[in-house]
C-alpha cells in the first residue's frame, strides 16, 4: 500500500485550516480503475464520481475515522496522520476496491487529505470484512 498527502491538505495545513482535534476525518472507498492526481484531486468533489457505490456493505460517503494521532518522525523528516483501521461487511454481494480517499468531512471544501493506493483491486467477498488497517498519512 502506498500513501500519498493531496497538495491542497498541504497548503490548507499552512493556512491552519486543518484542525485534528475537532474536525470529521471521513475514507471513502474508491472504484477498480481510480487514479489519484494529488494536484488535481484536492476535494471530495474532484472524486466522489469515481468512488463506490452503496450497496454490497458499503455506503457512499464515506466511513467515519477515528483515534487521530499526529507524530514527528525526526528519522524521515516529517509528520504523520494516523487514524483506527475502517471497516465494512460485506453484505449481499463483494466489495472490490482500487485504494481509497481520506477527507476532512469538516472543512468548507471537504479537502482531501490523501489517497490510499491498494496497488491493485482488493476483493472481500459477501460475508467477509473489508479492512483498511494502518492508516497513515505522512506530510512532507
């Protein structure tokens, strides 16, 4: 799994827009054949076309994450967003997702905080737990 910070999270932490302490930090699963542009995907909006369906388990908008932590990582020289894993059951049919979209639900444009890259389709199937465990976002 790869991880990438959208630009527009980055400029919005500069501008102290961004606040972890009280705002709705919401990942959102995306559709088989989704790719991310970290310049051009800088809200929810740039996205949520191209992002799953309800049905299957899973509801569109969104999971909401909890268990923010923020860390200095003096090693790589930078920080890191951590939240508690997501998950959903599938139910009445399999979940496939390509990676997935962590937004700020409270912020005026829903800024995209970054992009969970599966590198490639991952299937649960009906009965089965969709997780996304380990969900970090580093800011250079």
């Amino acid at each position: 799994m790869t991880t990438q910070a959208s630009n527009e999270f980055k400029k919005e932490m500069m501008d102290a827009n961004i606040d972890f302490g009280s705002h709705t930090f919401k990942i959102a699963l995306m559709q088989s054949g989704f790719v991310y542009n970290r310049v051009t995907h800088g809200a929810y909006a740039d996205c949520s076309a191209s992002e799953l369906s309800t049905g299957s388990g899973y509801t569109a908008g969104g999971f909401t994450l909890t268990g923010v932590s923020l860390t200095q990582d003096d090693t790589n020289n930078q920080g890191k967003v951590t939240w508690n894993n997501a998950a959903w059951t599938a139910s009445g049919g399999s979940i496939v997702a390509s990676g997935a979209i962590i937004y700020d639900d409270s912020h005026a444009s829903d800024v995209i905080v970054g992009y969970i890259d599966f590198n490639g389709d991952q299937t649960t199937l009906d009965g089965g737990v969709f997780t996304v465990a380990n969900i970090e976002v580093d800011v250079l």
